[in-house]
C-alpha cells in the first residue's frame, strides 16, 4: 500500500506575530505605473493589526488581491509615519458601517533597491511590536494556568 503524505495547513499563515496600536491609521494610494498621482486613495483607515511582514486594515473600498498599494502607517505618538509598499493578499466585508470593508496586505521585501522597503522600517516595527504587544497578552488569567513546555 503506498501511502501519500498530506501536508497540513494551517489557517495563520504569517511568521510574524500580529499585534495591535491603539489609534494608528493607513492612508494608502494604488500603485501606477504611468502618471502617479500624489493624493491618497483613502486616508485614515483603522489599522487592525501589524506585523512584521504586513498589515489588516478597514476601508471603505474594496481592494483586489494583487493591488500594488503605497502606504503610510501613522501612528499616535510618533513623529513622522511610516511609509510601506505592499500588495493586497485578500479582501473582505466587514461588520463596521463606515469601513465596510477589510484587506490584508503583504509588504514587499525590506532591502536597499527600487520597489523594497527601507531596512529602518523592519526595525521600526520591531520596536513598535515590543512596545504594543503586551497590550494584546490575556491578563485574566493566572500565570499557574498556563502550560509550560519543559526541555
């Protein structure tokens, strides 16, 4: 009997953990290939949740899987925003009646060269992931509760 080995997915398919920043927004504008416009698509859309490899945000548009997105993450607290490019992985509804809808984003790679993200940023979001992950942690329950893996 020849047996076949099925992989298994999981349904999280981020490396990176996800976490959240009260208050922060995306304001981002499709990326054109001729005649790029300065405007932003959208402006001040909820941020959902970052990581380290992209982004869950509301909006009032549906975005299209594929879409090539400019984008500026401001964050309350902060100076300056940070400035992303990306692409739209998937998109869906959403229950809040003035963002109707939601779309994951993946960001290109970080590196030095055209069309990848400025290194500073990864790091960026790091400090920024240190900072506001411990928001999401479960404090209700008890240390003792949880299951510690011995080596």
């Amino acid at each position: 009997m020849n047996k076949k080995n099925n992989p298994v997915y999981h349904s999280e398919k981020r490396i990176s953990q996800r976490f959240k920043i009260p208050g922060a927004t995306v304001s981002y504008r499709k990326k054109r290939w001729l005649f790029q416009k300065k405007n932003f698509d959208e402006e001040f859309c909820p941020l959902d949740d970052l990581s380290r490899g992209g982004m869950k945000f509301a909006c009032r548009r549906r975005l299209k899987p594929k879409t090539r997105l400019y984008l500026q993450l401001s964050i309350p607290g902060e100076r300056a925003p940070l400035i992303l490019l990306g692409q739209v992985r998937w998109s869906s509804t959403n229950d809040n009646e003035n963002f109707p809808y939601q779309t994951g984003v993946q960001f290109n790679v970080y590196g030095e060269k055209k069309g990848q993200n400025y290194p500073g940023n990864l790091v960026k979001i790091i400090s920024l992931e240190q900072k506001f992950i411990d928001l999401d942690l479960d404090l209700s329950t008890p240390p003792d509760e949880y299951d510690i893996e011995s080596s």
